[in-house]
C-alpha cells in the first residue's frame, strides 16, 4: 500500500539517478540575528546541531563539496550530488554575492543541483528573477523555515517574521515554476494537538513542493532550553510513540501530492538536552510505516482540499 510521497522516491524519479545532498556553510548570518529584526536567533537554534564536520565556513564552497563527495563515493562512487545551502539564511546577501555562492556550487563537478534553505522575509523579486533563471538550468528546490502559521508562537520563538510573509514567499516562489519546500516543528509550546493538525489543512492550502517536519528538540545553551527549566508545564515534549500517532494523524490531513521528506531530527546527543529518544531517523521511519499498516493509515485519506484554510 501506498503510504505517503516519499522523497527518496520522488528525487530519484525527479533526476533520473540516485543523489546526495551535501550541506554547505556559506558564511551566512540571519536578519533575527544581525539585528535587521530581531537579535540573538530563534530561540531554539543551534546550528552546531546539524552541520557535519567538514560543513565550516572558513572552507570555501567547492572545498566544503569536494570534502563531502569524499565521504559519501567510498561506498556510492556512482552518486552525483545537490549542494545543500543549509547553514542560516542562504538568501541573506547581495545579489552578487549571492550568484556567486550558487554558481560555484553549481560548477562543483557530478554536483546536479541546489537546495536553498532560508526565511520567508529574505526573497527578494530580484533574487526570484535570478533563480528562475536558475531553476531551468538545473534541479533546484527552496526551502523555507517557517516552523509554525500561529503568529503567536513566531513572536514567542523569536522567528521575526509573520504567517503572512510565509504564505507571500511561497506564492511568489512557485509562481516562478520553483519548487518550494517549507519547514514544520511540531510541539512547539502553546500549540495543542488540534493547532497542530489544523496546520496540516493550511500547509495544504499552498503550493508547496515538499514538507519537512520534525519534533520539538530541546539544545542545551539556548534560550528555550532555559525556558523549559524555568517553565516546564509550558512543553510536551513527546514519547517516540505519541508522536509517531500525531505524525501518523497529521499525514493524513496532508494532500497527497505532497512530497514528505523527514520526520524526525536527531540532534547530536552532546547537544541535546531533551528528549533523547535513542532512534536512528530510520528506525523511526520503520516504526511509522508499521503503525500506518496497522491503521490502515495513508497520505492524504482526511484530507478536505480547501484553498481558503484559515488560521484560527
């Protein structure tokens, strides 16, 4: 049975070979950072939790891809790959510096495209008109953190920008014939379990590509960890299986077209303060898939297609 769109699978059909993506740390800095709207980040961030090693930005770009093609051709030598502007905000910058950084990413031998990961209050028309033009040269995706619809909850996690700003970026992006990707955490505090599906009508409401979600971690040294110490009735933090069943009832609210590609996020165990499950991302993913089976669960069965979803 045909459980969800996976990624993996929809890739591989999208580029016709198998593919890697290899995270790059370009040097970029973000406008809730930099003081531009706001200062000292999200308030769970920590971008240690996910660049590998080789992922600095005293490296340059092309280094930073070679040192990944090495890691991953020892056991997939066949393997092209993506440059993955992981790291803050990658359309933060000058529209100069900006192509500069894609293009040499792009020139980067066996790499076949670009994902661009960012905020939805830093794309700019100009920078959409470059990566249109982009975009019929080679795979690209964007990706935008947007982390939550509630306005209520970007204010408390200091993301800085507004539901409204995500549902603009997104429209004017895949107006372009882009395709567009958003972030999700689930379990942010003051969300219920009802805001949280209710996302999944207003995600499907708008033309994205593909949908990434993850699980509320908490990592030591950030504000919100310290929030949790101070506060603690103000998380749920979720057990592997809690949330596995709120995956499980979120997916099916999704519309079907949607391409899923992650869950879950581990975070290294030296960083994370809470919860610490102990699951490999695949041994969640075999968990989900069985629970599905066992409720007869599937990708977009309680889905009510609606272009008006509304934030309530």
């Amino acid at each position: 049975m045909h459980l969800y769109n996976d990624y993996g699978t929809w890739l591989t059909t999208q580029l016709g070979t198998k593919t890697q993506k290899i995270s790059l740390n370009a040097g970029f800095t973000c406008p809730n950072r930099d003081g531009t709207v706001g200062t000292g980040g999200c308030t769970y961030c920590n971008n240690q939790t996910f660049n590998p090693d080789y992922c600095v930005p005293s490296k340059t770009i092309t280094q930073q891809l070679e040192e990944g093609k090495r890691f991953f051709s020892k056991k997939y030598p066949e393997m092209k790959y993506l440059a993955y502007f992981q790291a803050y905000t990658n359309t933060y910058g000058s529209l100069s510096s900006l192509k500069d950084k894609y293009e040499e990413a792009f020139s980067v031998p066996d790499v076949i495209g670009l994902v661009i990961g960012t905020r939805p209050d830093c794309m700019p028309d100009a920078l959409l008109d470059y990566l249109e033009e982009l975009n019929h040269r080679t795979f690209l995706l964007v990706e935008y953190g947007i982390e939550s619809i509630y306005d209520a909850t970007l204010s408390r996690i200091n993301r800085g920008h507004t539901h409204a700003q995500t549902v603009d970026a997104i429209t004017r992006t895949a107006a372009r014939g882009i395709r567009t990707g958003a972030h999700l955490i689930l379990g942010l505090p003051g969300e219920s379990r009802e805001a949280m599906l209710h996302e999944a009508e207003v995600l499907s409401s708008l033309p994205l590509t593909m949908l990434k979600l993850h699980q509320l971690q908490l990592i030591k040294g950030t504000r919100m960890a310290e929030g949790f110490q101070t506060h603690p009735a103000d998380f749920h933090l979720f057990t592997p299986d809690e949330y596995i069943d709120l995956v499980i009832d979120f997916v099916e609210r999704l519309r079907p077209d949607l391409v899923l590609e992650r869950f879950v996020s581990q975070s290294p165990s030296s960083l994370l303060a809470v919860p610490g499950w102990g699951l490999k991302n695949h041994e969640f993913v075999d968990r989900l898939r069985q629970r599905m089976q066992k409720r007869d669960a599937r990708q977009g069965r309680l889905c009510i297609p609606s272009p008006l979803a509304e934030v309530t």
